[in-house]
C-alpha cells in the first residue's frame, strides 16, 4: 500500500534525505552507553507526520536509555532509497515500508525475521491473513499495521436524484448491477464513474478478488505461473465495457491519479471515483462549500467484497546492532490506542483487531463506518510474495492493461500478454 506524495513534497523529502548524509544509517550506542535507534517514516500528510513525531517524542521521555531519531524518508523513491542504504551498510533501524516491496529484500537477507523479536500480544493482535502479507518463505519480515481498501466515493446529490439502489457492506452491488448502475448515472454532462487507471495492475489484481480472480497460482514446489480463468475477466471486463460500449466512464481519467479526478468529481463531471480510503482526507479539504459525498463499498462477486492489499509495514534491519529494541519500539508504537492514532492521522485502517473496535472508527461521519466495515473482507493481494512481479508489473502488466481498457486491445491479446509474456518473466526467477 504504497503512498504517492505530490511533487513538491516529493522533492522536498528527498533533499532531506541528501542533506541529512548519514541520517539514515542504523543506530548505535553513545558514549554514555545510551543506545541509539533509527526510525525511517514514510508519513508524509501532516496529520500523519505530527501522530508519528509525537509517539517518537512519547517513547523518548519514557525511554531514556534507548532513544530513537526520526528520520523522513518518501514513498516515491523508497525501493532504491533502501536498496543503497542496505548495500552501503547504512540502513535504518526501523523501516516503515509496504508488504509488496519486501520480498526482493526479505530473500535478499535485508531484513530481520521477526517471529522471535515480537511479543504474543501484537502477534495474536493481528490476523493471520494481514500476517501473510509479510510472510517469505519461513520467516515474518514486517509488521503490517495499516492497511488500505479501495471505495466507491460518490456525489450524494446525484446518487439521490437518480433513484439508484444505494450498496452497504451487507447488501453490495454485484459487479453487473454496477455496470447497471453506472449507465443510470450518466445524463449530460456526467459519467456515472472515473476509473484512475495511470497504475492500473493493483487496482485491477485486487479487485478483482471480489469475483473470484486470482490471476497468480502456486504450486505444491512452491513455483508460481500466471493463469487467466473467468473470475479474473469480470473487473477489468466491466471498467472496459462502461469506458468503451456505454460510455458510462470517462475515458479521459484512464491516465489519471486518483487526485486527478477530485476536481471533475467536485464539479459533477463524474458521479463516482474508486478511490483508496485515505483519499477521503483531499475530499474533506478540497470539497467545495456544501458538497455533499458519501463512501460506498466497492462492488461484490462470487468472492464477496473480497479484495487484496499490501498493508504498511514496520520491520527492522538485519545489521541492526540492536533488533530487541528495534522491536520494542515497534511494539509501542503499535499497542492499540497508538495504532489507532496512527491509522486516524493516515485515514487509514488499522490491522490490529483491538484498534479496529475502537469507536473512533465506527462513525458515520467521513465514511468511517464503511471502510472498518470492509476490514473482514482483505486479503493478502495476489501477487504479495511473486518475484520477479515488479518486472512482470512494469514491463508487461501495465502497458496490457492500459492498452486494454483504452480499447486497442481485446480480451484474447490480454490474456496472451499477461500469461504467456508474463509466465516468461517469472521463469526468469524461478529457475
């Protein structure tokens, strides 16, 4: 679940960086014999920056004898960020990353495995399906603490007016009624949906859980080979069928970001955005005067209202000096009341079970109370432990799809590129 900063912020987080030299190399311990920790942070929304900041302050009083630096790193360049401060021998303590980015360095021996670092009450705390998230071969390699689900955000005015069923968790649109739905929304002057598709493999691979699409399949030797099958044709069939045969979808967002398309869906161009549950925040800030929004769940298939994720994760350096502590401080950070800070400040949910009961995330207003409802619902995404996915993504995945949902290709040239291309690739990194 990786975040994408705006530009300027972007550039900023990385001139950090490069002042800062050394900044983010591992922790030791100062003369005085007080151990010194590093915690690279990804926050990077102010509410976000201000819940950590202040659980770094909150440790440091209590802690006197282990202290932890704050260090800000950026989602835009955290792969390669790291991947140099691992091979140069300077890695933080603490990393704050995603479930998806781990495994080349969970294989590539980065990274601590946590199974004895961690105490039985944030490992019971936290589901196993969140768990398999950060799970490579044997070992765990990041504690997932924030995870983020995909939502319909829609126009309340138009969705009244138009006399439309309106979904809940418990009584969802099927992904048909959905196609349905999104040709009644459509008058003058306003699509019934904007499909941000400018990355479109994980919107597509983890959404397309719901109807029972997996696309990756492993075998009993543990190797994994592409497969295409019906369920994994319904999501991206309909975001096609409505951008190309009922014009229900705005064909102009295709190569869009999800921030994109806020101010046509301000100004009633569209009637609804899937979007990730954080993008609720712009909507509050960026919303006109009297604008009036909603969150409804996304729509349901065979597989229920199932979708994948790659949850944020905590995980500590394998050159860590100090691994126990590490883990204390990710321990703390994570006990119930502060997981729920951090989940709030990131508008976000929380994996822990305890976090997600919390009141605070039961409210309707915001549309809280929709997207804690969809917790039950996530699942690892599909392509969570695959190497050679990042290849497999960028060279083959991306441009298919794009050329897919723009109409230049039908489902026949898709599935050819996305399974024998694709099954090519992997072969590559499991030989």
């Amino acid at each position: 679940m990786r975040r994408r900063l705006p530009a300027l912020a972007a550039v900023t987080s990385a001139l950090v960086l490069l002042l800062a030299g050394c900044s983010g190399e591992g922790g030791g311990t100062d003369t005085d014999g007080t151990i010194r920790l590093s915690f690279q942070s990804l926050a990077w929304q102010k509410e976000s920056v201000d819940a950590n900041k202040q659980l770094v302050r909150e440790w440091n009083a209590a802690h006197p004898d282990v202290q932890v630096d704050y260090v800000q790193g950026s989602w835009d360049n955290v792969h390669d960020q790291l991947l140099t401060s691992f091979e140069g021998g300077e890695a933080p303590d603490i990393i704050h990353d995603a479930s998806d980015d781990l495994a080349d360095f969970a294989y590539g021996g980065y990274l601590a495995d946590l199974r004895t670092l961690l105490p039985d009450r944030l490992t019971e705390d936290i589901p196993q399906q969140s768990w398999a998230t950060t799970t490579f071969g044997d070992g765990v390699y990041g504690v997932p603490f924030l995870q983020e689900p995909k939502v319909l955000i829609a126009n309340k005015k138009i969705l009244a007016s138009s006399g439309v069923r309106i979904p809940t968790p418990d009584k969802p649109w099927s992904w048909e009624e959905f196609r349905q739905v999104t040709e009644k929304l459509t008058k003058k002057g306003t699509y019934g949906v904007a499909w941000p598709l400018k990355e479109p493999v994980s919107v597509t691979l983890n959404l397309g859980l719901s109807a029972g699409g997996q696309l990756f399949h492993r075998s009993a030797d543990g190797k994994v080979a592409i497969r295409s099958d019906e369920g994994d044709q319904i999501m991206p069939g309909t975001v096609r069928d409505q951008g190309n045969s009922d014009r229900s979808a705005a064909r102009s967002a295709l190569g869009m970001g999800g921030s994109d398309t806020l101010p046509g869906f301000f100004g009633g161009k569209y009637a609804m955005v899937p979007l990730g549950f954080s993008y609720r925040q712009q909507v509050v800030e960026q919303a006109p005067e009297g604008f009036e929004w909603t969150v409804l769940p996304p729509p349901a298939g065979s597989g229920g209202l199932a979708q994948g994720v790659s949850p944020q994760t905590l995980s500590v350096a394998e050159d860590s000096p100090h691994k126990k502590e590490a883990a204390r401080f990710i321990d703390f950070l994570l006990r119930p009341p502060n997981m729920v800070r951090l989940a709030r400040g990131d508008w976000m949910l929380p994996t822990g079970t305890e976090a997600l009961a919390d009141p605070a995330l039961h409210t309707e207003e915001n549309g809280w109370a929709t997207g804690t409802a969809l917790a039950r619902s996530l699942r690892p995404a599909p392509a969570q432990s695959v190497r050679g996915y990042p290849e497999w993504k960028d060279k083959v995945a991306t441009p298919a799809l794009q050329e897919y949902y723009s109409g230049a290709i039908d489902t026949e040239e898709l599935r050819k590129r996305l399974v024998d291309d694709g099954n090519r690739v992997l072969a590559r990194y499991q030989r």
